[in-house]
C-alpha cells in the first residue's frame, strides 16, 4: 500500500466538555458508539485499522467488498464500525466479532452484518488532505462518497448549535452517546485531542489491576481495582467498581483466573503488595489501603496483570480518584491500557470553583 497517508496512523481524538459550545465556529456531529476504524484504499488493498493501530480485516470480513466497490480507488478515510439492530446501535453485539476463531466472525457478520460511518477523509489520489480545514474536508468527504450506499454511511453533520442540542436529546434512546464538536477551520491532528465530545454521563476507561475478593470469601468476586496513567505515566489507583449480581461475581473469578498467573512480575503497584496501611505521609492512597470510611474491612487485594480494560461510570472525581464507587459499563477490547490517562476525564476548571467559593 502506498498512500499520502499509509497505515499505521493514530486517529485524531476528542476531549470531553460538559456541554455544547456556543462559542466559535463548529461543526457538530453525533458521537458513535462503535469501534474507531481507520480505512485505507489502494487499488484493490483494503486495510481496516482500528484505534490501536491493529488490523481489523479478519474480524469484519462483510465490509471489505463494500468498501473496496465503493470507495474512491485510492484514498484514507476516518469513521466508526457500528451494528445497529431494532432501531438502536448494539455494542455487545459489536463486541462479539473479536474472537479468535475464523468461523465464528463469519457466522456473526452474516447473521449480524456490521456498517461502517464515515466522518473524515484524509488523502484521496496523491493529495494528503489532513492540512485542509475541516469545513474543506467534510465538503470532500460528502462528494467522494455522493453515492454511498449501506452499509457505508456519511455520519450527519449541521453546524446549527440549535440542531446539535436536539440531537444531543433525542439521540440518545438510539444508543448514540452524545455530540462531536470540530473546529470548522481545524486539521486532522493524529493523536491529538482537538475535537470536543459531550456525552450524557461521565464514563471513563480504566486499566484493571487488582482485584478484591467478596466479603463472603473466595469464591466470588467483590470489586476490580481501577487504574489511570497520569503525566509521568505511572498507574495511579483510582477506586473501585462493584455492584455486580451475584451471577457475575461468580463468573469473574474464572474470567479473571489467566490474568492473575505471574501478575506480581513488573506489576505498577508491587511495592504496594504487601503492605495494607495508607502512607503516613499522605500522597496517592493505595489500593490495600485503609481510610476513615474502611470501618475495618479487609482490603488486602489480589494483583492482576494490567491487561484488561473496563469502561466505568462515575459521578465525579475527588483530587485524583473516583467519589464513589464506579459503576461497571462493559469490557473494552478495542482499547490499550496505555489508552487509559487522566486526559479523558471531565475536569472541571480551577476558576470556575473559585468563582462558586468567592465571598
């Protein structure tokens, strides 16, 4: 394959506001719950990429002739893998395409055939199109693929603040999870999060580390232990998500059983391992830890190689952890831990409380 823009290349990312902005020029889009899927074209090479950088040709196979009939002869666009059944986009069904074994993707993509929607395009022929503003692009974007049919979709587009905030609202029940907002003037930035997202609740992916078995014993279990890279890189601990029925806590114990072979060998949190008290020089707790709220309960905790991660629900953050106790959304195998940093969090600014607090 030889492109002005060859695989692999990280896709232009987002950071999360909590509403929609009014100011400046934007062009707004629904945000899609799918798979990020980067699509490379030349001549009769097709290449799917997903967010990490991987191929994902073997886990859709329904979508290569599509695109390969469909899309300019040589060209690099940007989009989303969706399944979408009765009326509303279906992630688990979605993730179930990830399997190791061949026969079972072919199964699901005829049973339950994926789409693809296409938000951006970034070279077409010789011209690499990722220094064009956006407006330049989308405009691109809707005459090269004029003639698209399922299950290749151009995602909608308005630049009416009015309509965004209707979607925003009625979009919803369809399982989409909010609004993009991107610059009318901006580049395509790899890697870089310079569109805004607005989403209906605070969600967050985090790397699992550790786990708690349940009060009952160790055959169930109580909660997994949430991580997130911060600046320096290094894996802060940052709660807990539970809550789960008993059914499941019986389940995690033998899902969770390869991840705990060898999991103390260059573990983040060794040298937390064996000790169950808090820093008595205060800084970041630990995940075995004692707080005023312990109340005494046991909180020595099982490591787990830090390989899995979840997406969670949280209501708000204090300092650099979770309030309350988060609350499992759903396991996220298109995303690397290293994904999983501070910088995706709602953060609210330090002026803004200062304003609430003046006297």
């Amino acid at each position: 394959m030889y492109l002005p823009v060859n695989p692999p290349i990280l896709p232009m990312l987002a950071k999360r506001v909590s509403e929609l902005p009014s100011a400046g020029k934007w062009i707004f889009e629904p945000k899609w719950d799918g798979f990020r899927a980067l699509v490379f074209r030349d001549g009769d090479e097709i290449e799917i990429q997903s967010r990490d950088a991987k191929s994902l040709n073997r886990y859709f196979p329904e979508l290569l002739e599509v695109l390969r009939t469909q899309l300019p002869l040589r060209c690099a666009f940007d989009g989303e893998i969706v399944v979408a059944r009765d009326g509303a986009l279906d992630f688990d069904a979605l993730q179930l395409r990830i399997h190791p074994a061949a026969s079972r993707v072919k199964l699901l993509s005829q049973e339950i055939p994926a789409s693809i929607v296409l938000f951006d395009v970034l070279c077409e022929g010789d011209t690499d199109l990722r220094g064009m503003p956006f407006q330049e692009r989308r405009l691109k974007l809707e005459s090269l693929l004029s003639s698209a049919i399922p299950p290749v979709h151009i995602t909608p587009a308005t630049n009416d603040l009015t309509v965004a905030a209707d979607w925003f609202r009625r979009f919803e029940g369809a399982g989409l999870d909010g609004v993009m907002a991107k610059p009318v003037a901006g580049n395509y930035e790899p890697n870089k999060r310079v569109m805004l997202k607005v989403k209906h609740e605070r969600d967050c992916d985090c790397v699992v580390a550790g786990f708690r078995w349940h009060k009952k014993g160790d055959t169930a279990v109580g909660s997994l232990l949430l991580g997130l890279f911060d600046s320096s890189r290094a894996l802060q601990h940052v709660g807990v998500c539970a809550s789960f029925t008993d059914k499941v806590r019986l389940e995690l114990v033998e899902f969770l059983a390869p991840y705990r072979q060898d999991a103390l060998v260059d573990h983040p949190w060794q040298h937390w391992a064996e000790h169950a008290a808090a820093d008595s020089e205060g800084g970041q707790r630990k995940p075995g830890a004692q707080s005023r709220w312990s109340q005494g309960k046991d909180m020595s905790w099982e490591p787990l190689r830090p390989e899995l991660v979840v997406q969670v629900a949280y209501d708000h953050m204090q300092g650099s952890r979770f309030r309350h106790t988060a609350q499992f959304r759903r396991w996220r195998t298109d995303k690397l831990p290293s994904d999983c940093t501070y910088a995706q969090l709602e953060v609210v600014p330090a002026q803004e409380l200062a304003e609430i607090f003046v006297k």
